[in-house]
C-alpha cells in the first residue's frame, strides 16, 4: 500500500540524488578535452608562453623547440575557438589519445619569415592530436593548422 510507494519514491529521489552527483564528480574524457581547449585559448590570448609549453605532451620535444622557437614571434589580444568540428576520442590507445579538429580566430601582432602584421584576425583550421599524460592532462602530441575552409571541407555531408 501506502508505505511501499512512499519507500519506492524515497528510493527514485535517493537514485536521482546519486546521479547528479556523479554527473557533477565524474569528468569524461570530452569535458576534460574541451577544459583544455579553453585553457590554451585562455593562455594564448594572455601570451602565458610557460603555460603553452606544458600543454605540449612530455615526449613531443620536437614540438617544444619549435614553439619555443615560433612564441616570442607573436604577441595575441584575442583567441576564440569559433567551431569544434570534430572530438575522435581512441579509447583503446595506451595512452588514451584524441584527434580534435576546430577553428579559432585569433589577433595580435605577428611577425613571420621578416614580415609584421598587426591588428589582424586570423582565422585558422586547427587540427591537435592529443595525449593524455599519466597525471590525466590533455597534451598536444602534434598539431596542424591551415586555412579556415578546410574544417568545412573535411566534413561529411
């Protein structure tokens, strides 16, 4: 009667109270690569060059001489991911990796191979092959930019 619905519904809203909490302590690995996505956003557009260079993946020295190298070129008032085209998350990689494909617009004065540009949005296609370390960062193993139509092209119809 009476007491078995009122236990039945004290067990649904303990079962509704456990969810949320489990949604809100659980971080999938989605949530975790969008976090970091607008990390680096936030650390290029406040030029936080140590910052940049922890995103990259600890066995990506290549990468980490190249931005080492390329950083002082540039000097951002803006970055802003505008689309995120694609999150292919390998779950059977060890370690767990992930290849994200989006746009960014980002503004500042640039300097590359002797010419300055300043004030200027660039808006970019931006492919990062991410790795998660054994700490459970996101790192950039390797990345790819090129120009913005590419992210649109790349996509099914």
């Amino acid at each position: 009667g009476p007491k078995e619905l009122l236990y039945a519904m004290g067990r649904a809203v303990a079962l509704l109270v456990a969810g949320l909490i489990v949604e809100r302590v659980v971080i999938t690995d989605r949530e975790a690569i969008d976090a970091t996505l607008d990390q680096i956003a936030r650390d290029v557009k406040n030029n936080n060059r140590k910052a940049l260079i922890r995103h990259i993946h600890s066995g990506a020295t290549k990468l980490r001489q190249r931005a080492e190298a390329e950083l002082p070129n540039y000097e951002f008032t803006d970055c802003r991911i505008t689309k995120v085209f694609s999150r292919d998350i390998d779950r059977t990689a060890e370690p767990r990796s992930a290849i994200v494909e989006f746009n960014v617009i980002v503004s500042g004065s640039f300097t590359y191979e002797g010419l300055s540009f300043s004030d200027t949005n660039i808006l970019r296609w931006v492919k990062l092959h991410l790795v998660r370390e054994k700490d459970g960062r996101w790192t950039v193993q390797e990345f790819d930019h090129d120009d913005p139509q590419r992210g649109f092209l790349n996509q099914p119809k």
